[in-house]
C-alpha cells in the first residue's frame, strides 16, 4: 500500500483553487510580485518565512501545510529560513 504525499505547493495551489483565489491575488496581498508567487508554485523560489506567514495568515491555513513539503522528511520546500 502506498501513501500519496503532497508537496507544499500543491497544498498552496489547492488552497487558492478552493477559495476562488489566483496566485496574483495572493502576491498583491502579501507585498510581493506575481512572478515570485508563479516561481514559488513552481518549487522554484521560495519566500522569505515573514511573507510565508503573511499567505498563511491571508489564506487561513498553517505555514506548515502551505509551504513545507511532505515529500521528504527534514526536507523544506518554500520557505526561507
């Protein structure tokens, strides 16, 4: 039996899907530009951890489930320390 992990960006996209959000919306609100946010989806860049706050705040989840990746243990995706 296998277990699905999901990454934090999935756990991001998934977010704003549900709420009716796009990633551009939540780059206005949290100060930062929507190419960040595309490159951030992508697991490409990662936010400073005040900005990180600031979305899971704005979106009303945990950091934890937005931007840290399940998919390796001790492993962070997204977040800049």
């Amino acid at each position: 039996m296998s277990t699905q992990r999901f990454s934090a960006t999935d756990n991001l996209l998934d977010t704003l899907t549900r709420r009716e959000r796009s990633l551009s919306w939540l780059a206005r609100k949290i100060g930062v530009s929507p190419q960040l946010m595309w490159f951030v989806s992508r697991g490409e860049r990662t936010l400073a951890a005040e900005k990180a706050f600031a979305a899971a705040l704005v979106l009303g989840e945990p950091v934890e489930y937005l931007f840290v990746s399940t998919d390796a243990v001790g492993t962070r995706a997204g977040v800049a320390a």
